[in-house]
C-alpha cells in the first residue's frame, strides 16, 4: 500500500478504535491490528498528530498502580471520520472507472 494513503488510513482507523470509549495504546493497537498491521512506533506518533490536530484528547488514569494514558475522540474526530468517508465514496468511483466497470466518474 502506498506510504501516503496507508498514513490517513491509519490514521482514520485509530479515530474509528476510539468511537465507543476512551482507550489507552495497547488496546488501540489490538483493536486497529484486526484490519491493518499497526505498531507502537507507529500508533504514538499518529496519537499525538492527532492530539495536535484536536481530533482526540489524552488524560492520565492510575491503572493498577501505574499511570496509563487514555483517549477520547472529539468532535472534530468524528468529523474527520465523516470526511473520509466521503472522500472514499469518491474514490471507490475512480477505482471502478480504472477497473472499466463503471463509465460515470
């Protein structure tokens, strides 16, 4: 998969691991790691994009005697969600019409 598009995917898929309830790193990483291989050298840097872009928001919970950093998604996360989305439909078109099923772009 190209470098570019696997980079907003992922990024689309950590906003989509976080629509239920807050969630911390390592479980973020199982979740997203059922669709698309995700690792921590990746996943925290995506985190913090995110964070930057307002898009989620971390706090800090004592879990079992150690501090674990939770996220929410926010908002203008889930707005993201929806844009992509969008952006897909339009894309799936040009798939087909590169495919030659559908003549109509």
């Amino acid at each position: 998969m190209d470098k570019q598009l696997k980079r907003g995917v992922l990024d689309i898929c950590v906003l989509s691991s976080l629509q239920e309830n807050p969630s911390y790193g390592y479980k973020i990483i199982k979740d997203v790691s059922s669709c698309i291989e995700i690792s921590e050298s990746t996943l925290y840097p995506i985190l913090k994009r995110l964070e930057a872009m307002e898009c989620v928001v971390s706090n800090k919970v004592e879990h079992n005697g150690r501090i674990r950093k939770y996220y929410s998604i926010t908002a203008t996360g889930k707005l993201r969600i929806d844009d992509f989305l969008l952006e897909w439909e339009k894309l799936m078109d040009i798939y087909q019409f590169i495919k030659g099923e559908n003549g109509n772009v």
